[in-house]
C-alpha cells in the first residue's frame, strides 16, 4: 500500500522559478530517505499562486519519519515570507487500499 501526501501552498504572487527550485530542493531531501517513491509539484493554470506538491511515500510512518526530522525545514522557511497562509498538509490513501482496511 502507497500513501500520498498532498501539500498546499497559496503564495501571495504567483510564483517563480525561485520559488520552484526551494520546492524541488525539498523533494531532493525526500529523495534520500526510506520510503519516498516519487513526487511532482502542480501549479494552478488558472491561478498561478497555488500550487500543489503530490509525494508518494511507502508508509505513513516513512513519511512522519522524514517530515519529523526536519531537514526540510530551513527551506521551508524561506517560503514563509511568501506564503498567503500556512501550507496545509494531507495524507491520502488509495480507494481501494482504504476500503480494504475499513472491511
């Protein structure tokens, strides 16, 4: 079972290739460490101050476990400033692997 990990961010511009590049050098931490599968950031086509980072992880507990540590964390910080509103963070499931656990 793979789990993703949605992550919102609303920017008060819309953003720019600075801003891509902090996001990509997030996934680069990510990518060192057990359970990352992969990810992609998606930018509002319609609204360019959105943008949504999708990551496949093999197990909450992967995730929690390099969310937790906070190696991100200073590159985080330099997208504070820029932020609308704190980013929100969700953790998803297949369909069918939640209704398998909920049988």
């Amino acid at each position: 079972m793979s789990f993703k990990i949605i992550i919102e961010r609303k920017f008060k511009e819309p953003v720019s290739q600075s801003v891509l590049e902090i996001i990509d050098e997030i996934r680069i931490k990510a990518l060192r460490d057990r359970g990352y599968i992969g990810g992609e950031t998606l930018v509002n086509a319609d609204n360019g101050k959105e943008v949504i980072v999708v990551s496949s992880w093999s197990s909450v507990d992967d995730w929690k476990t390099w969310y937790e540590k906070k190696d991100w964390e200073d590159l985080e910080k330099q997208l504070g400033s820029q932020l609308e509103e704190p980013a929100k963070v969700r953790i998803f499931t297949p369909g069918a692997d939640y209704s398998k656990a909920s049988t």
